[in-house]
C-alpha cells in the first residue's frame, strides 16, 4: 500500500506538504528521528531534494561512523484497555497464537 502524499527513497519515507504562501513544496524524512527536511517547487525539483537528503544523511552518518537510523524497526508499544487487552490474550491463547502475530494479523486485515 503506497500512502498518498508521500516519497519513498532507499527505504525512507518522506512527507509532503504545500505551501500556498510560499508556492513550494515542502517536507520531511518521518520514522526517524533525526530531522531530515527537502523542498521544491515542482513534484520533480521535491523528489530530487528528497533523494538528496537522504543520501547526505546517508553520507554524514557514514564520515561520522555512526549508524543511520532506520526507520519503522518493527516494534512499536500500543495502548489499549484493559478489556481489549484481556480479549486479545485469550483469543490468542485459545487459537494457539501469540499475542503479537493476533495483532499482526488484525492490522493486516485492516489493510486489506
């Protein structure tokens, strides 16, 4: 599923919004959290910025020998109540299931 008004490069996800005062297009890398920002002033002049952000992020970290964040690990901590929570540990236990692949298969409807 490709989300609308956004760019995907090297496996980071960039925002996209507009500006009408300015008359350009603007954003931001999102998933990280350094803070990597690109603009243009058409969909070409935004995507080659995007691009080239990444890649001087990619090349920073590297002259820096630091390792590049990446972006969505996989793990993310979900707020539930009680009940649902309670729920979801049975059905999980009764279908033979962990907990984490019910929520797994849940989302995955969800996008279905």
């Amino acid at each position: 599923m490709k989300a609308k008004n956004c760019l995907l490069y090297k496996g980071y996800s960039g925002s996209i919004e507009y500006s009408e005062e300015d008359a350009v297009f603007h954003g931001k890398v999102i998933g990280i959290k350094a803070l990597i920002s690109f603009e243009g002033d058409s969909v070409q002049l935004i995507t080659e910025d995007f691009h080239n952000a990444v890649e001087e992020y990619l090349e920073f970290c590297k002259e820096n020998n630091i390792e590049p964040e990446k972006p969505y690990k996989g793990t993310f901590n979900v707020r539930i109540t009680p009940e649902l929570h309670r729920q979801l540990a049975q059905y999980s236990h009764l279908t033979g299931k962990s907990l984490n692949s019910t929520v797994e298969e849940a989302i995955r409807c969800y996008f279905r």
